[in-house]
C-alpha cells in the first residue's frame, strides 16, 4: 500500500510528534482503514505526554429499558425529583435561566438502559444520590428500582501520543443554525473535513468543561452519515459514524450539541 504526501505542511511542524500527526492526518484522500495500516506499519511515538484525571461515575438501571428520545424525560425526572440538591442535575442556574455551559450530569439511553453519568463534581453528587434513588417517573409511568449499578472511578483524559477508535453509539448532534446552511452548500468531501473540524471544537469543549486545559493540538479524522431526528418537536439533521482521534476520552461521554439530553455519546472502540 502506497501513501502520497504533499510536501509543505499547512501547519507549522516543531516537534518529531507535530511531524508524526501530520503524515498520519494531513492527506485528504487517507481512509480510516488506511490510517490504521500505516499506524501497525510504524512504531509507537516516544513521548509520555501529561495526562488529567477526571472523576466519573456511572449509574445503569439494568431492568428498566426505555427508548433512546426519553434521556431528556429523565433528566426532567431528576432535575425535580432532587431539585433541592444541586443545579448541576438540570444545568440551570437557581433563576431558572439555563447554563450554557459542558453538563456535568448527563442522562443517556443506551441499548434501551437508562445510564445516569457524572464528572469530577457531577460524578460526586450521583454517588451521593445513589441510595435514594428508588424508583423513576416517565411522563406518568413509575419504574420501581429493583436493581442498580454504580460505578466510581477515576480515568485518564488529555492528549495521547497514539490514536484511538470511537463510534458514537447515539446520534451526534453537529450542527447548528449557523452553521447548518453553510454544511447543505459544501459537496460530500467538504462535508466529513468540515465535520472534522466541527469534531475537534466540540472535543475541546468538552476538555474546557471539565477543567483540562491543553497544549497539544487535537486531531480528528471521521466518517459520518447523516440522519434525521426529532428534537423538541422540529426535524433535525444529526449524525452517526465513528472516528479516530489522539484525545483519551471516557465511554458515555457526551460529544457536541445537547448531551445532557443524551446526544452525542461515544465508545472507545476495541482494537
């Protein structure tokens, strides 16, 4: 398998790991399978970069199972139900008016499982919440708790010098009202780069949110299709795909636009 370059890097190339990134990503016409092949075709980077620790707790209720479009009825469910305890349940500021700000308490159905998820301080308050828990409320329908399970731990994130798969196993919500008219312009390979570069700005809002601040450049490289899903009533253009990235992120985070309603969440991918 033969791979061509350009010559002149389009961004300025200081270190051997820059070199690296940018042979294995710069190249348009590069496949995800053919970025692989070259990775098992090179050594490993020599560079032990720094690396955050981010607090996340996980709660999964096994035997209640509900539809992907009701993450944002519990999240409802929850922002009552412990409304005394913390704003970070419904991202809202004591007023009433919303955070605009990365949720640290997220809501996601995922194979029909409700999965409740929480970061440094959000991961805090659900094990705190966790015995009391005793039943959730769909619009009317109570599920009593018969069975739950916490998970407490503390994981790496940041900047790896190696590159990892991750598929987003609910729809990725990309797009907004800005910049919607400019993606149904662009032809199907304008399309997945400016994708891309929606995808490391969502990626660095999320390190923003949760308190890393980084020094090393982002690299994305996706392949997405589009789909269409409701929200709030009104049709939207969402995404399914996966992608490949040297950020370390961990499983049923959320990615992008609305993820405390339960968009965007990933899965590292076994390689």
């Amino acid at each position: 398998m033969s791979i061509i370059f350009s010559q002149k890097p389009p961004i300025q190339i200081k270190t051997v790991r820059d070199y690296r990134l940018y042979y294995i990503f710069d190249e348009k016409t590069i496949t995800l399978n053919t970025i692989w092949d070259t990775l098992r075709n090179h050594d490993k980077l020599n560079f032990n970069l720094p690396m955050s620790q981010l607090l996340i707790t996980t709660i999964r209720f096994p035997e209640i199972k509900l539809q992907t479009r009701d993450a944002h009825k519990l999240r409802g469910f929850f922002g009552d139900y412990f409304q005394t305890h913390s704003p970070l349940l419904h991202n809202h500021y004591e007023d009433g008016t919303a955070k605009y700000k990365y949720p640290l308490v997220q809501y996601k159905v995922v194979e029909t499982v409700p999965i409740l998820l929480g970061i440094n301080e959000g991961a805090e308050l659900l094990t705190s919440l966790f015995l009391k828990i005793d039943h959730l409320n769909i619009e009317g329908k109570v599920f009593p708790v018969f069975s739950k399970n916490i998970a407490h731990q503390k994981v790496p994130s940041g900047i790896a010098d190696e590159l990892f798969e991750y598929r987003f196993i609910n729809y990725w919500m990309a797009l907004n009202t800005l910049n919607y008219k400019t993606y149904t312009n662009l032809a199907h390979e304008e399309r997945q780069q400016m994708l891309d570069k929606v995808l490391q700005n969502n990626l660095l809002s999320f390190y923003k949110g949760v308190g890393i601040w980084l020094n090393e450049r982002i690299m994305t490289k996706g392949k997405f299709e589009p789909k269409t899903s409701k929200f709030k009533n009104q049709k939207m253009i969402v995404f399914e795909g996966s992608f490949i990235s040297n950020a370390i992120l961990p499983d049923y985070v959320g990615i992008g636009k609305s993820v405390s309603r339960g968009f965007g969440v990933i899965k590292k991918m076994k390689g």
